[in-house]
C-alpha cells in the first residue's frame, strides 16, 4: 500500500505569476509529495533572479525597509537579512516596523517620512512630518537602574529571559530579551502582562510577582494601540486562564516574539510536549508491522494526533476517511461511540485511540484534518484521487480553500468541528492544509486571508463553548510548511500565534530523490557547508524556527519536527565513504515493507545497518545517514533527536513533532520515540 497523505515540507508555489507548462515537474508515483514543488520553485527562482531583492547583500540582522522603497507600505516593511536575498517583509495592518526595537510596532508609534498607500489600481506616495514618541523613550523609574546595559544582556546568551527587575526601560517587570545573536534589545509583554521566567511568556501581571516594580509614564506607550489609554493601576485579580480573544473581528497583531494569547496546552514533567503522528493507514500493513491504537507508546508523548480526518466537500463538516475509523465499520449506527451504544457494537479506531485516556491519563488526542493527499489533483494522483471521493462523490483539491471562502462554509465547519471532537473524545483539532494559497494544489491567492480568519473563529467558538459547558476548552493547533514562500503566501503568521495553542514545524522532507543533484540529510537540525535549496537557502531545523520567530510567531508556541524515516538518493557511483553533499541521480531504491521509491521506515534503516551498511552520525547537522553501494539516506537516529531535544530546551520551544509512531521501530521498544522522550525529560 502507498504511502498516503504524508505531512511535508512544502513550497507555495510562484506560478501564480511565472507560471508555463515547461516549469511543471512530473509526479514520479507515489513519492511525489513535497519535491514537485521544491523543483519547481527552484526552477521559477532562477527565472526571477533578475529581478530580486538586493537589499540584503553584505548584511546581516533585522532591517527597516528603506521608507520610499516599493512595496514598503506606510513603513511596514523589513528584511530579515541572513544570506543576502532576502525578500521584504511587512508588519501587519495598523503596524509598521521600529528600527529603535527591530520589531513591528503601533503606526502612532513608529515615524513615518513617506507613506505609502495601495488603493484600487492607485498607489500614492506623501511625504510626511511626523513627531512620534519613541518606543524606546526612557520610562520614568522609582528604582535604581542594573548594572547591565540592555544592549549587552544577550551576550553570550540563547534563548528567553526575563529582563532583570530593576534593567532601565523594565517598566513593571513587562521586559524580556529573545536572545540569539548576541545584540538583541529589550522587548515589552503587552499592558497588564508580565514576562513570567518560568513559562517562558508573558501572563497576566497578577499571575506574575514582581519583587521591585519599576512604574512607567503613560505617555510612553509601547504596545498599547492609537487611541486607547493605559493606566498604571492594575487589578490584583487573576485574569482568565485562556487570555485568546473571543472576537473575530480584530485582525490586527503584533509581531513580538511572544505574545501568548491562547489557552494554555499541558505540557509533561519537564514543561516540554511532545506531539506524535498516529496514521491510521499504517494498519493495513504486513505483521509484525501492522500498527494499531494498542501499539502506541502512550506514557512516551504528551498529544497524539490522529492522522486524518477530511472535509466534506459540500456539508464542509468533518468526517472520517478509514470505515473502521467509527463505530460498527461505518454501518448502522456508526454516528456515536460504542460507549453510548448497546452491547454488539464494534468500536472504532477513534474510540480506541481515546480509550488510551483511561490508563494515560495525560494523554491529550487531536484530530488532524488534511495531509498531502488530500489537496493532490486527480491529474496527478488518480488513484489518490478515486480514495478521496470514495467517501465524497464531491471531492476536489478546492475543498479546503472553498471551506475557508465564505463565512457561512466557515461556520460549517466551526460548528462541525466542536461537535465531532466531543462525540469522539478528542481534546482538540489540528490543521493540516498543505498548503494555503498552493496554486496547483487547490489553493488560492485569497487563502492566506480567509486561513487566518478561520483560525479566530475556531478559537473564539472553542473559547466560548468550553465556557459555556464547563469543560477544558478544545486545543487548536496546526502543521505547517516551511518553505522559504510557504509563509508568505500561507499563512499569516501573527496570526497563526494570536490563536493557535501551538505550531508544528514540519522541519523535514527538506531534501530527497526529488531534487537528486547531491545528496542531504533531509530532516537537519542544523545547515552543513554546502547544503543548498532553491536560490541558495540552507534549509534546516534551524534555519525554520529563526524564520518563523523572526515573522511573529512565539518561540514558546514552535514545536521541532522529527521523523522515524528517511529520505534517500541513488549515488552516482558506489565509492565508500560519501556524505552529504555527494553527487546523487535520482531516488533510493525502494524497500521491502514501506514499498515507496526513495523513502524507508526506521526498522528498515536499522535493517540495512545490520546488513553492512555504513552508518554516519553528523554532530554538525544533528542528523545520520548511511550508505550501502549506491543508496544514500539521510535521517534521524537516537542520538540526532536527543540532540534536537537539547535544542528545544535551549531555545525555549515548547517540545517536538514526530512523524510518525508507526514507522519507528515499535516491535522492539519504539528507539526514537523513546530517546527524544527521555532527552526532553518527560
């Protein structure tokens, strides 16, 4: 059976503007998941060279666009300068980026000498004179200033810190430092938060003590929006646990690094999660690799995503894909569990996967919507298609993006979703759209919009209805691309913060058979010499969590990716001892039990290592490969995810994302899942 529905990394593709039949890659079987769109894009890359951006050559660090430049909108605009072809960013509406705190700030806040403005098929540039209080105005303080210089706090420090309680400009202990290149300035919780050092976050200012509080002026507001007044009295009373906004209706977000807005996720001993894949295919495989509810290593994770769930594509209500996944098979009355039923009916792989609860009672499960496949035109995968529609006579690649198009779909699925989780007993719902706004793969340039808008509706409704019925609100959480135009044309990623629990990097399936020119390690922590994507970008684990903090997301909110497969290459010779970087020609042969060209299960690595294989731990990429004559793979082992659990630790993010616990080596005591739990301390 083909692998189906495999979470990957992604790139949304630029054919909406460069797109011609000659720049489409062919799907090659079942292996084309994520490599057409890396090719793609690769190619599409070099067809705009011409015209790139040039503004990051010879710099590193955070920049304010040059307030006259194109595209810098009412000076919104940034580059987040690495390899010296980055593209601009822009804050979001209502904000625009402080060269003073190198972040995106209120536009009162902000001076503006040229203000660009886009109207319908009109763009209009005034020049401006503008007095601004500076985001950074020295606060008037009742204490003695530290010792420290802010600008010297971060030296040789990684990772969030609360910012000492008497450091000039740490008005009401609100200060913290996201420290990584040395250099960082002091960034402010909102008002009425503090940052808590022990959560890595801001919280409520009564759920954070503050031994010396250093009181600031009113007039010299950070974080408070135009208009709106700050006081320097704060209620003693704890706010509400979940602090997410119920409305949908602001869109407007700040891109501070932290920021917490949704009800908090339960995390294990250590404060980390730990996020794993059960697919439910992977039962249909041969003994003794068949894998079922009862072989998930339970008291190892902390959330269990079910993979996958599908929309339906005219109800736009969730609902099940395998028959067994409900009750009875899919006939009778397989609407509710067995548990609500008489005696006779046969439980579902749903009811089993939650039943886990009664002995792990830590255990959180989510439902996860989407996968690969599901947005796979039938022109590319037919018989992926025909499994679609089984179901769905309906089904097309659209479905998602019809979904997120209307409020009336919207709602639909809201209202379906809060009802099948708690039907089911799942704790929460997660995101798999791969990708918004993918032309080619039933996306649409509306799609980042309407995502987002999605988003604050299911955390409003999960909100309100866990208040209402007086249970944990359900947690609402997505995978998401990291390609290097994934973000800009997906997702909205302040967003995406404000209102999801937390954020899966898929940090894998970065490099393979697809792109066969030499060979990688495909799910790296760290970027190697030579390791190159599209237009020169040294995709990595890494490289994902920078990206993605640096466009406002929460270095408490990412989750790490890993993986208990690989990816591999044909070699263009079978000379011993090739590492990365080594010529390859094409995809790895297939294996015996996962039977799909350029990919094997962990207990099939091991098998080959057994066989003579020679097997390579890389301490430089965090990552391990192996090569037996001419198959090159790259992939994780025991020691590269403990030491993605020390990254995690170091950097302050919440935990880690496996695919999947089916393809490790489960029949001999799961060796992935259990090092990457006991690394990270659960």
């Amino acid at each position: 059976m083909l692998r189906l529905l495999l979470p990957a990394l992604g790139v949304v593709s630029l054919a909406e503007q460069l797109e011609s039949p000659e720049l489409q890659e062919p799907c090659r079987g079942s292996s084309c998941t994520a490599g057409a769109g890396f090719v793609q894009y690769r190619r599409l890359l070099s067809q705009k060279a011409s015209v790139r951006d040039e503004f990051c050559q010879g710099k590193t660090g955070l920049y304010a666009a040059p307030a006259g430049a194109e595209g810098n909108i009412n000076c919104r605009g940034f580059y987040n300068c690495f390899h010296g072809n980055e593209a601009m960013q822009l804050c979001g509406s209502g904000l625009r980026f402080s060269p003073t705190t190198m972040n995106c700030d209120w536009e009162a806040n902000v001076a503006c000498d040229v203000v660009t403005t886009e109207g319908p098929g009109v763009t209009t540039t005034v020049t401006m004179v503008t007095t601004v209080q500076a985001t950074t105005a020295p606060p008037v303080t009742t204490t003695g200033g530290s010792s420290i210089d802010p600008s010297d706090f971060c030296i040789g420090k990684v990772g969030l810190y609360a910012a000492p309680v008497n450091m000039a400009g740490n008005e009401d202990c609100r200060g913290y430092f996201n420290c990584f290149r040395g250099d960082e300035p002091m960034q402010l919780c909102a008002q009425g938060q503090r940052f808590s050092a022990d959560l890595k976050n801001c919280d409520w200012r009564a759920n954070v003590p503050c031994s010396e509080v250093t009181e600031t002026s009113t007039t010299a507001g950070t974080t408070a929006p135009p208009g709106s007044s700050s006081s320097t009295t704060s209620s003693t009373t704890a706010a509400p646990s979940s602090t997410s906004s119920t409305s949908s209706a602001s869109s407007t977000s700040s891109t501070s690094a932290v920021g917490s807005t949704a009800p908090a996720t339960t995390p294990g001993p250590s404060g980390k999660i730990f996020v794993a894949y059960f697919a439910n295919w992977f039962q249909w495989w041969p003994a003794p690799y068949k894998f079922m509810p009862s072989d998930i290593a339970a008291e190892k994770i902390t959330h269990l995503n079910y993979a996958f769930a599908m929309i339906h594509s005219s109800t736009f209500q969730i609902r099940h894909f395998e028959d067994n996944d409900v009750s009875n098979w899919g006939t009778g009355n397989w609407q509710v569990p067995c548990s609500q039923q008489a005696a006779g009916c046969t439980k579902g792989l749903y009811e089993q996967v939650n039943d886990l609860k009664a002995t792990h009672p830590h255990l959180k499960t989510l439902i996860s919507i989407g996968g690969w496949s599901f947005n796979l035109p039938a022109s590319e995968d037919a018989e992926s298609a025909r499994r679609m529609s089984r179901l769905d006579a309906g089904w097309t690649e659209y479905v998602f993006s019809d979904m997120v198009s209307t409020g009336e779909n919207r709602q639909k699925f809201v209202d379906s979703a809060i009802d099948f989780c708690r039907t089911w007993g799942f704790d929460g719902l997660d995101l798999d759209w791969e990708y918004p706004g993918f032309i080619g793969r039933g996306g649409r340039a509306t799609d980042k919009a309407n995502f987002a808008t999605l988003l604050r509706q299911l955390r409003a409704a999960f909100d309100a209805e866990g208040t209402s019925s007086g249970r944990t609100p359900l947690l609402l959480t997505a995978a998401v691309g990291i390609g290097p135009s994934t973000a800009d044309n997906a997702y909205d990623v302040p967003a995406l913060n404000e209102n999801l629990d937390f954020i899966n990097l898929m940090t894998y399936d970065m490099y393979g058979g697809w792109s066969p020119e030499k060979t990688a390690i495909h799910s790296q922590l760290y970027a190697g010499p030579g390791d190159s994507f599209g237009d020169g970008v040294p995709l990595s684990g890494e490289y994902a969590v920078n990206d993605w903090i640096a466009r406002g997301a929460s270095v408490s909110k990412l989750a790490l990716g890993l993986v208990t497969y690989s990816r591999s290459f044909q070699l263009q010779s079978s000379t011993p001892g090739q590492g990365p970087g080594a010529a390859g020609q094409g995809y790895g042969a297939t294996q015996a039990i996962s039977k799909q060209v350029g990919l094997a299960s962990y207990y099939e690595i091991l098998t080959l290592i057994s066989q003579g294989a020679e097997k390579h731990y890389d301490s430089a990429r965090c990552g391990a490969y192996l090569q037996q004559g001419d198959l090159w793979m790259g992939f994780d082992d025991e020691e590269s995810v403990r030491c993605k659990a020390d990254y995690i630790k170091e950097k302050g993010l919440i935990g880690g994302l496996l695919w999947d616990l089916p393809e490790d080596d489960f029949p001999n005591g799961s060796p992935i899942v259990t090092a990457f739990s006991q690394a990270l301390g659960l």
